[in-house]
C-alpha cells in the first residue's frame, strides 16, 4: 500500500464558488479542452494550460506553455514544477476567479497497482 496525502482546490470566484476539485497521484491536466482533466471554459486559458502532479512527496504545479501564465501567490509559474503548499493561491492569467491548494495532514491508503 502506498501512503498518499489527500489534496484539492477550493474554487474561489465565478459561478462555481465554494465548489472543490481533488487532486490525486499522477498528472491533472487544467485547460479549455474537453479532455482536460479539469476543464475551464475562459477565453484567457489556453486548451491545456496547467497541470498538477501528485506523487508520494507532495502536490506540484506547472505551467504547459500557455498564452497567459499561470501562478502561484501572484508570482509565475514556468515549466519547472513548483510545489504547492496549504493555502497557495492559484490562478490561470487573465481569470477573475482562482484556487486555493489544501493539502490534509492525515494520509490514505492508496492501493499499490499490481503489473
């Protein structure tokens, strides 16, 4: 079994407020594109803008190239993962609305895959 902390985005803004999205080991892709894996549908994201990966030290954040930033307490974000920290604030350049990361202290047992 493989000890995995328990992660999200808390959306903060827009429509959605209030609403959370989990992050979990391996890569989440954030965009405009339907096969994101968390799509958002703004103008100012590109198709696949960020992306959150996971793994047994914690949760990181990096940009994919995209036309309008993405960052981390105002600062940027470029291709080399930066990691996320209890009340970062995320954002995707030019949105009115953002994350913030919250990262459990307890852990879950994750089953290790067999193959």
């Amino acid at each position: 079994m493989n000890l995995m902390p328990r992660a999200m985005l808390l959306v903060r803004g827009g429509q959605t407020e209030g609403e959370s999205i989990p992050l979990n080991e391996g890569m989440t892709i954030i965009g405009r594109s339907s096969v994101s894996d968390m799509v958002v549908d703004q103008p100012s994201v590109s198709r696949q803008h960020a992306a959150v990966r996971g793994d047994s030290q914690g949760f990181w954040l990096m940009d994919l190239g995209s036309r309008n930033g993405t960052f981390i307490n105002g600062n940027p974000v470029g291709s080399d993962p930066q990691r996320l920290t209890n009340w970062d604030k995320v954002e995707l350049g030019g949105m009115s609305m953002h994350w913030i990361f919250m990262e459990s202290q307890d852990t879950i047992e994750v089953p290790r895959q067999v193959g």
